[in-house]
C-alpha cells in the first residue's frame, strides 16, 4: 500500500486531549500543514466513563453536564490560548474540529481511516498518564493499530509537572479523600473524636 504525506486533499489528524503535549503536536501538525497545504482536522474523543455515561463533572462546578459540552468549552479555550501564544498559526483557521465517543485509540485510527488522512499527530503523553512512561497508553496504542505514519510530540516540558498542575493535582487529591471519608462515614467521626476529646 503507498500513500503520499504531501497530498493537500489528505487531512493531517490531530488527536487532542488538552495536555502540553497535543498541543505541541498540533503546533507541529499547523507548521507541517502550512509546508503542505494540507487540511487540519482535531479530533477530541470523547471518552465515556462507564461510571458516568454520557456526563461529565467539569472543573470548577458541582453540577454533572453532558460530556460532548464540556469538551467543546475545553477545546475552545484551548484553542484561544494557542492563538493567543502563537497568532502565526494559519491552519487553525480552517481547522476542522471532530469530537467523537469512544475508546481513544481505536477510534483515533479509525476517524483517520476514514477521512482518508495522510498522518496522525498525537502527543507523546496525555493528562491522564503516568508520569514515569515513556510513551503514553494512546500513543502507543495508536502506533501499533495505525497504517498510516503516525508522528508522536513531546512537549518542552515533556514529564515535568509544573508547580500549578502540582498544586490542581494536590486539590483534587484532597477533594477526593474528603469525599471518600464522607462516603465511608469517617468525616463526621473525626470531627466528634476531636471535639470530644477537648
């Protein structure tokens, strides 16, 4: 099987999921489409959590909305930070913009497929890996379902994690044991203990 990576009717495929590093790879995707005058398509699939099919608790809020919505602000406001820090990005403006449920890596390749794209493009690691892995599980994955070339970015910052990420983690780290005490009962029971022990 041949294919060309040059031929501007292929769309270059984006996978994003909001980390540092797809968005290094789609900064790499924009400069790569601008030397070939290839199409953008960015795909976010939206990955639907069996324990809350459909919906999604958004940072920030206490509400549950449906995961399609909630991506589509995450990408708009990932986008408008990209302009805003690189205005040179053309490519961006065309873009076409894919969000599509299901298990990422399978149905990255398979959205590739389908629009006939010449490359995939795809952050060496999303927000959800492992900081000691090389690569990330979708990552790899797609480079092992993947017919077509499959470019993999890492970000300047590739396995660091910044003081506010370290902070944001450690919030959500604190929220979560709250609620697993409340859940279990041992909230109230640590508040009682130390009050009746004063």
């Amino acid at each position: 099987m041949t294919y060309t990576i040059n031929n501007a009717e292929n769309p270059i495929l984006v996978a994003i999921d909001f980390s540092e590093d797809s968005r290094e790879a789609l900064i790499w995707a924009c400069r790569f489409a601008e030397c070939t005058n290839a199409p953008l398509v960015l795909l976010h699939v939206v990955h639907d959590l069996a324990s809350k099919p459909g919906f999604y608790h958004p940072e920030g809020s206490t509400q549950m909305e449906p995961m399609q919505d909630v991506a589509e602000a995450m990408m708009g406001e990932f986008l408008s930070l990209l302009r805003k820090d690189h205005p040179e990005l053309q490519p961006l403006d065309s873009a076409e913009l894919q969000f599509i449920p299901g298990l990422p890596p399978s149905r990255i390749v398979e959205v590739a497929g389908l629009l006939k794209a010449s490359l995939i493009a795809i952050g060496s690691r999303g927000i959800t890996n492992l900081p000691h892995r090389l690569l990330g599980a979708v990552a790899e994955r797609v480079l092992e379902l993947s017919f077509i070339p499959v470019i993999v970015v890492k970000s300047e910052n590739h396995g660091e994690v910044g003081k506010k990420e370290a902070k944001r983690r450690e919030k959500r780290r604190k929220k979560d044991r709250k609620k697993l005490k409340d859940i279990l009962g041992l909230g109230n029971k640590q508040k009682e203990q130390g009050s009746s022990a004063e």
